[in-house]
C-alpha cells in the first residue's frame, strides 16, 4: 500500500510547477522576440498546462478536487511550485535560461518516473517525457547558440544564470515524506534527480561561453514546496483565475 | 452481429478535428474496443497530453456510434497504451503527405535533432530541407523549410 500523503506531496508540487511555469510561458505569446519563439513559448504553455491538468487529475482520482476548483481556487499559501517558475518572465534571456534550468530537471523526473511503483504516474510520465524532448531540444539550441554569439548576448544570458542558479536548486527542496518515497518506490528522490540535473546542465553549459557559478558555494532558495513565495505568486493566480471567478461555468 | 472491425470501420469517419484527412483510426490513438450487450466502449490516448481536440473527439465518436445505432456509447481517455507516431498507419501517413504534411519518421522511441534535421518535403519529396522550430501551429507540429522547391512546411511531429 503506498503512502498516499507521500504521493499527493509528490504530484501537487510537479503538478503547480506545470502550471505556473505554463502560465508564464502563455504571457510570451505576442511578445516573442521572434515570430517562432512567439509560437515555441505558446506551445510550451499549452503543453504544461495540459501536463498539470493530468496530474491533477491523478489526485482527483486519489480524492482530491477536480482540477479547474484545484487550478484556479487555492491561494498562493497552498500552492506547492518552487519559486522559480512563479518568478515573472523578465527579458527574453531571463525566461530562456529559466526555461533551460527548468526543463532539464523536468525532463530527467519523467524519466525516472516512468519506473514509478504507481502505475498511473509511470504511465503518464512515459508520455509526458517524449513530450518534453522537444522542450529541452529548444532550450539547448538556444542555450548553446546565443551563449557563444556575441558578448551582449553571452553576458545577458550569464547575468541570468547567476540570478537564476539559486531558484533553480529551489526545485530540489526535500519533501518531509522524502525517505518514504524513495524507499516505496514511487520516485528516487530530488538528490539523486539534483546530481543527474547538475551532470546535464554542466555538459551542455560547457559546450559555451558561459560559466556555472560553483553551486557549492550558493544557497538554494527553498519555500516554495511549503507554501511560502514570492510576491510574485498571488497576481499570477489572480489573473489566471479571474475568469473563473466571475462564472465557474464559463466555456469559451 | 457486431464485431470490432465493424466498429472500427465505422470509427474511420470520425476524423482529427485539425487534420480533416486523418480518421482517429489511422491516427493511432484508439486503443481498445469493448463490444458488450447494452453498448460499446472505446477506449482512446492523446497524441499529446494538453491536446485540446480530445473533447471534440470524444463527442465525435459518440455522435458516429449513435448515428450507427448503438445506444450505449463510452468514451474512456487514458494512458494505458502511450501513443507515439510510429502508431499512425500507412494509410494515414499517405493522407497526411497528401493534405501537406510530412509524416513523422519512424523512429526507436528516441526523438534527436539528427531525425528532424532533413525531413522529406511533402511539396517536391526533397530531403535538403532543415528545422525552422520543433513547435508549429498546434502541438503536433513542427516547421521545416525547403530549399529546393523553397517552400516552408509542417511536419506532424515524431513523438
């Protein structure tokens, strides 16, 4: 019998991770520094929004509430992102190297989630992983071509990972269900995800002008799986939920 | 009596919604038929997870059943069976060349640049052609441009 409580834990936190990342990806659309990053930051919306609607409905099947009353009625107190992706989207830079740090981590969780012992997650995450290949394709193209471009280029993006490698390491806050997790099987632990994710970032950030600030020596910013973020949070839920304030049963 | 190549038949005029040439059968995305004695249930996986066509399929199944005289329709989405491209059928890749698509490669389950790199123009069957974006119009769609016949155009993505 699996811990239910550790489970929940586990797919609210990858399931606000999907949506509050997607809601930012959308607010790229027509304002994409070019007409396809317009298109490739939309369709990313579009794909972690349905992503986070399949894991909520994984814990509507587990006896919690539908997914739209979960989505769009929490405040920003109960929900369980990191503080990364609440993070407003900043210059084109700022979201691309985000969006790298982010999708890295993300697309090696599925991979290891396709193992899961609950059923259900595994099979989802075996869909969700291929879906996410073309998500890390975009970021490294880009990553590897704009940080070895031109020194404004390069430095704009170096400015953002210095900002950024905190937040990142946020991703990786333990859940307090950690031990139980792992030892059920249901996923093999933020640690172990942590040294896959630095492995893959260290590669690809070598292939260019950039540098990896000594992660040793940074503290991770945590919270965010707690509950607790940044000013940030609340407007986005605001404005993401407005529609569904007004008429629950709007459809459009 | 009823059989699952019957239903399956019947299921080859319900189309993609976005790919009016494609039937859901052709598609891949039809994972069982269950004929029982007071209806039928089909059980069905999305190309892609946020796919925002799954409703309009959903409904159009049950509107070709109904219209078929099957009283008890179910539609049941799940991801039991992941579906990926290499489950679109032969004829479903000649009607998505036909309409204009370049029909995903067949591929081991590991999606790479180098597959994307040179994808057959579905215009004038060139393949000196390169990625433009690996996100297109809908989910399921890449750009790609030609530099022989000098047209852009889409691929249905290899997933």
């Amino acid at each position: 019998m699996i811990n239910q409580e550790a489970l929940k834990e586990l797919l609210y936190k990858m399931a606000d991770d999907q949506l509050i990342l997607g809601h930012r990806n959308s607010e790229w659309t027509g304002f994409g520094p070019l007409l396809e990053e317009d298109i490739a930051f939309s369709s990313m919306a579009q794909d972690k929004v349905g992503q986070s609607q399949a894991l909520y409905q994984l814990l509507y099947d587990l006896g919690e509430s539908d997914p739209d009353t979960v989505a769009f009625m929490r405040n920003a107190d109960q929900f369980h992102n990191s503080r990364l992706v609440e993070l407003p989207n900043g210059e084109y830079d700022f979201s691309l190297v985000r969006h790298f740090l982010f999708d890295t981590a993300e697309a090696l969780r599925f991979e290891m989630l396709t193992s899961s012992s609950y059923p259900p997650l595994a099979q989802l995450a075996t869909k969700i992983k291929g879906e996410l290949r073309y998500h890390t394709m975009h970021a490294n193209i880009w990553i590897k071509q704009l940080g070895s471009a031109t020194d404004e280029s390069v430095s704009r993006l170096q400015h953002s990972l210095n900002e950024l490698i905190p937040y990142a390491l946020g991703i990786f806050e333990p859940s307090p269900h950690e031990d139980q997790i792992i030892t059920e099987g249901i996923f093999q632990g933020e640690e172990l995800l942590k040294d896959q994710w630095l492995d893959a970032v260290t590669q690809l950030i070598s292939k260019t002008s950039l540098e990896l600030p000594d992660i040793t020596l940074i503290n991770p910013v945590f919270g965010g799986r707690i509950g607790e973020h940044t000013m940030h949070l609340q407007p986005l839920l605001d404005e993401m939920s407005e529609v569904f304030k007004i008429d629950p049963t709007a459809d459009w | 009596m009823l059989t699952e190549a019957k239903v399956k038949e019947w299921l080859d005029e319900v189309k993609d919604p976005e790919i009016p040439v494609l039937s859901l059968v052709d598609l891949g995305v039809i994972t069982n038929i269950d004929i029982q004695d007071e209806g039928i249930k089909v059980a069905m996986t999305p190309t892609f997870v946020g796919c925002p066509a799954i409703d309009y399929m959903k409904n159009d199944i049950v509107e070709v059943l109904k219209k078929h005289g099957v009283s008890e329709v179910e539609v049941d989405v799940n991801f039991e069976q992941s579906w990926n491209s290499n489950k679109i059928t032969e004829k479903g890749r000649k009607a998505l060349k036909n309409f204009g698509l370049a029909p995903p490669p067949k591929h081991d389950l590991i999606i790479d640049l180098d597959i994307l790199e040179h994808i057959q123009c579905p215009n004038c069957g060139s393949t000196n052609t390169d990625l433009r974006s690996p996100f297109g119009p809908t989910a399921c769609r890449s750009i790609h441009h030609c530099y022989d016949c000098k047209e852009t155009f889409e691929q249905f993505k290899p997933l």
